[in-house]
C-alpha cells in the first residue's frame, strides 16, 4: 500500500495531480477540496489510496488524514465505490459530509450526483455509528498537534531564555485565543511581542 506520496507538483488538473518522485510521474486523482488546498506549491505531499482492479491500479489522493479517512469509511459503504466517494468530498466539504451523516440529513447527501434516496439512507444506516465513535477520536487527533506545538514552542522559548511559568502561561493565553490554527513559528513571535 502507498501511503502517502511527497514530491514535485508536475501538473494540476481539477480532478487529478501528477507529481513527480524521484523522476517518476504518478498520476494521483483528487477531490475538488484537495484541489482548493493544493496551491501551485513546487513541493507536495498527499495521503493516497491505492485502488486495485482487475484491469487498474489507480491512486487517490487526500490533502489531510480527516478526508481519507472519510473516503475509506464511505467507499466501506456496499454500493459506494471510490468515484462516487470522490464526488461526494468534491460536491461537500468532509465536515459537511460527516455532519449530515450524523444529523440524518438524508436531503443533503441525496444533493450529490450518483446518490439515490436508498444510497444515501444505506450510508446513514452504515456510517451513522462509526462517525459518532470517531468524533471523539478526532478530537484526540486535533489535540495532539495542538500539543505539540506548545511543546516545541515551550523548548524554543525556554531556549531563548525565558523563564518557563512565563513562557506557559504566555502560550497558553495564545492559544485560547487562537481563531485559526497557527504554526510554532507564529506562536513564537506572538509570545515575544507580547513580552
């Protein structure tokens, strides 16, 4: 299994990339999320999912762990292959998506081309559950970088000389009142400035 690809952005398409590692070209199809996130950086990384038929291989690509996981919970889904799960991230935002799920919006799901009133209540019936169980796993998962990012910023700071109740509860401060998530980077120079 490919688990994620890193490499040149040789070509953007709405529906597919293709980016080059190490001199060769995979041609990876993608949502029209990833491709509102996929600016026209030289270097890429994506989470992929290696698709295998008979007469195909084909690689899917994800701009973040939270939408391929999405895709592998829906294309789990009897009747829901992987490009009518691509056009549903590409017609909803994941967030939309699992929100619909767990709110029985089955008008909202029915909305995307490809699903039926049957389609969209098997996925409801199906994913409902696994979506509920999951919120509490992404808030773990949410939690950790956050984590991390005190942490890394607390050793640079410490680093710099600063004393450490200061420099916690400086971060603390920071990131309660964070709107957007910030990168160690801005965090830093927020804590000096506010010194």
């Amino acid at each position: 299994m490919i688990a994620y690809l890193e490499g040149k952005l040789a070509y953007k398409d709405p529906t597919y990339v293709i980016i080059d590692v190490g001199g060769i070209g995979y041609q990876v199809k993608i949502s029209l999320h990833t491709y509102a996130l996929v600016k026209s950086e030289e270097k890429i990384r994506l989470q992929t999912y290696l698709h295998i038929k008979e007469d195909s291989h084909t690689l899917y690509g994800f701009y973040d762990t939270e939408e391929k996981s999405l895709f592998s919970s829906l294309i789990s889904v009897s009747g829901v292959g992987p490009s009518t799960a691509l056009m549903m991230l590409s017609s909803l935002h994941p967030s939309e998506i699992r929100q619909a799920i767990l709110a029985e919006d089955v008008r909202t799901i029915q909305s995307i081309k490809g699903i039926g009133a049957k389609s969209a209540q098997r996925l409801i019936l199906e994913l409902k559950d696994k979506m509920k169980k999951g919120d509490g796993d992404m808030l773990a998962m949410s939690a950790k970088p956050q984590h991390a990012l005190r942490e890394e910023a607390l050793a640079a700071l410490l680093t710099l000389g600063y004393n450490k109740a200061v420099a916690e509860k400086a971060i603390d401060g920071i990131l309660k009142r964070a709107t957007a998530e910030l990168k160690v980077e801005e965090l830093i120079r927020q804590v000096l400035k506010s010194a």
